[in-house]
C-alpha cells in the first residue's frame, strides 16, 4: 500500500467529528495488540478549548532545546496527515506513515472489534507506535475532542495541562462551560501533577475539585509573575520568556507551557524555538497576509482583538469560509464587522458552508467557490498597504497556506 492509499484509506473512514465514537476499548485493544507502544515514552497531555496545539508546540520546543528527543502528536493537520505525528520538531516521512498505517490496520483487522478503529483511533495508534519505533523520549500528546474518552486518554502522562476552556463541540461535550470541563477534566491522573492555564470561574471550580478528589498537585497559570510584557504583531517578551507566537491570548498559553516544561525538569527558554503555523501566522508581505483557524467563538475572539489592536489603521480584507457544524452565526457576528472588504469562500470539504450562505448572514460580501479563485479576488483589489487575514476553518486555512507557500518560493527562486 503507498502512502495516497493509506491516507485515502484513512479518509474513507469518514470525517473525525461525523462518525466519531467516543470511547477508549478499541484504541486500548489495538495498543495492547502492538505491546502497548504508549508507554514506551513519557507524556506530556494537553487538553482545552483553545490553545492546546500552542502550547503542546512549545512544550516540544522546549523539551527539543534542552536535548530530549521528542515526539509531537497534534490534530488536525493543515496540509498533509504527516504534520499530526512529528519526531525532533519534524513532521515523520510519508514512507514512515505509511508503514505505521499498515501495521495498525493489519492489527486492527486481525482483532475481534465492534467496527474498524476510527480515524483518530487510527492515527493514534500509528503515532504511538512510531514514537516507540524512532527511540522517541518524551511525546507531547494533544487530546483531539474534550478528553475523557478521547483516544489519547490511553497515555500514562508525567503531566497533564488544561488551556482555556471555552464552547466549542457542545453536541459531544455538552451545552455548559461545567460540563465541557468535566469532559477536560477526564485527562487528570491519581497523583500526576497538572498545569492549568486562565480558567473561567465556573470551568476552575470543576477542574478543582476533579484535582482534589484524585490527589492531583496542580499549578496555575495565573500565579506566575509577569513582569515587563511586551507584545508586538509577531510575539511577546515577558519575566524573561520569550514567545514566538502571535496574539495577546499566546502569553498564557506561553505561562502554560513554561510550567509544564518545569515539572519535566526542562528549562523554559526553548519556547523562544516554537512554531504553529496557520494560527496568526503572517505568510507573505505586501499586501501582508495572515492565516488564522479562528474556527470556534473564543479563536474568533482572540483575532478580533488582535486585529484591533494591530491593525485597526489599515484597511483589511477578510477572506473567510468555515464549516456547517460550527457557531457561525457568533463567530462571524465577531470578525466581520471588522473587515472593510469580505470574500466568503469553502473548504474542500463535504462539511462546508455554501459561500453565498455566508454572505446572506453577513447582509453583504463577495463570494467565491473555493480558494484560489477568493485569493484571484483579494489579489485584484488589494493595495500593497492593506492586511489580508484568512480565517474561519483550519481546512480552509490549510488549503490558502498551501497556495501562498508556494507562491512566495516561486516568487523567490
């Protein structure tokens, strides 16, 4: 089987949030068939609404500074499945995803299931065995959906962390800021130490007591000292820290990682190395353009105020798509009145909203049938003084990174 197969294999297994089975039996079968991989390494395990692949990307980078052979398991990709499962800071090779796949389907076939492992459970296995195959120390584990019964909940974490806790996958998690942080709360371990970043009041007092009743050592982050913040269109400097990533909400999740690297006994200072890209991440100048998967009402937040505080003097384009089974109606309520030009466009993807859906909720806007075509349409009005942000769905994001990666390479070469 090539790698095309594997992935479009994987793909026919249907959309992660549409066929999603939660629960941890097929997963704990599958990793007790292949020798229980996940615990070849420590872990690190990262749940929350927002800002969990931040500050999982900065934890590995801290841990890969100070010499620690790291893996990094993070969803959902933007361009290729690879990015989900990463050794040293590097996304593994199509060969070795593929081998990873035919060992966990082989595995997978051979076994007495209720129906095949689904394509979370799949990619977890195929990280997890990879982890233990390429000599990895310390893997970085971001949870894919609340925490409880997602299928990274097999690890025995070092530490876990807990990033802010927001609405987001309510028909899974629940309708409530408690319930949804019970669902994150379930990555908590008897006696491993935890980290929690900013909390709401009613998500704090659940995570609590979940830490009491199981004995958890927790720290927060809005204990520690920062001193001295500076934060510019590009990242932050605070209490000696210094992050790489944009966006005022990065300094907690910044404060989360720090943390979390201290109770592995790593220093802090490699965060200064961490990327994750297609959040806030700018691509290309003049016009200067942003990629942002602001695909939940708080991700909306969180751009809106960084657009406002960074780029309110300049006229700003928004080109943004996102996918059926979000609030849009609140996040594009946040973003759009911000936008002094609106081009409404879709993913490739069966979930996606109709472009001229978009524009009727908006009462204004042009539209086009998929990126290339929304960037034909920014490139024709644009001026090189303008801000162009690209927004809504990471799938969407993941698509306009891919045509403006290449655009600047050729521009260059």
């Amino acid at each position: 089987m090539t790698y095309p197969d594997s992935v479009q294999f994987l793909y026919s297994l249907g959309n992660e949030i549409k066929t999603v089975k939660l629960g941890l039996e097929r997963i704990q079968t599958v990793l007790a068939a292949l020798g229980n991989p996940e615990r070849s390494f420590r872990v690190a395990h990262v749940a929350g609404t927002n800002g969990k692949g931040s500050t999982c990307a900065m934890i590995e980078a801290g841990l890969r500074a100070s010499g620690v052979r790291t893996g990094l398991f993070t969803s959902p990709h933007l361009q290729e499945p690879t990015e989900r499962i990463r050794i040293g800071g590097v996304p593994v090779t199509p060969e070795q995803f593929r081998q990873a796949f035919e060992v966990v389907h082989k595995t997978a076939e051979e076994l007495d299931l209720d129906c095949h492992p689904t394509y979370f459970e799949t990619v977890s296995a195929m990280g997890f065995w990879l982890f233990r195959e390429l000599g990895v120390q310390t893997a970085v584990v971001e949870v894919g959906l609340g925490g409880r019964l997602d299928a990274t909940n097999v690890v025995e974490p070092a530490v876990t962390a807990i990033t802010a806790i927001d609405f987001d996958h309510e028909i899974y998690l629940g309708h409530t800021i408690q319930a949804i942080a019970s669902e994150k709360a379930g990555i908590l371990k008897a006696g491993v130490p935890a980290v929690f970043a900013h909390q709401r009041a009613e998500a704090d007092g659940v995570l609590g007591a979940r830490a009491r009743e199981l004995g958890v050592r927790v720290r927060r982050a809005d204990e520690f000292p920062v001193r001295d913040l500076e934060i510019d269109a590009r990242g932050s400097r605070f209490s000696g820290l210094v992050c790489p990533l944009a966006g005022e909400h990065q300094v907690q999740n910044a404060i989360t990682a720090a943390m979390v690297l201290e109770t592995l006994g790593a220093p802090p200072r490699g965060i200064s190395e961490a990327r994750w890209p297609g959040r806030l991440e700018h691509v290309a100048p003049n016009p200067d353009i942003i990629l942002d998967g602001a695909h939940n009402p708080a991700g909306a937040r969180a751009l809106a105020e960084y657009l406002r505080r960074f780029y309110s003097h300049r006229k700003l384009w928004m080109i943004y798509g996102a996918m059926r089974d979000k609030a849009v109606e609140e996040i594009a309520g946040i973003l759009c009145p911000l936008a002094d030009e609106l081009i409404f466009t879709a993913a490739d993807s069966s979930r996606a909203l109709r472009p001229e859906a978009l524009a009727e909720l908006a009462e204004r806007g042009e539209t086009a049938p998929a990126i290339a075509e929304a960037l034909a349409l920014m490139r024709a009005g644009a001026s090189v003084d303008d801000v162009v942000v690209i927004t809504g769905s990471l799938f969407l994001v993941g698509e306009a990174r891919g045509h403006l990666v290449q655009a600047e390479r050729q521009k260059w070469s």
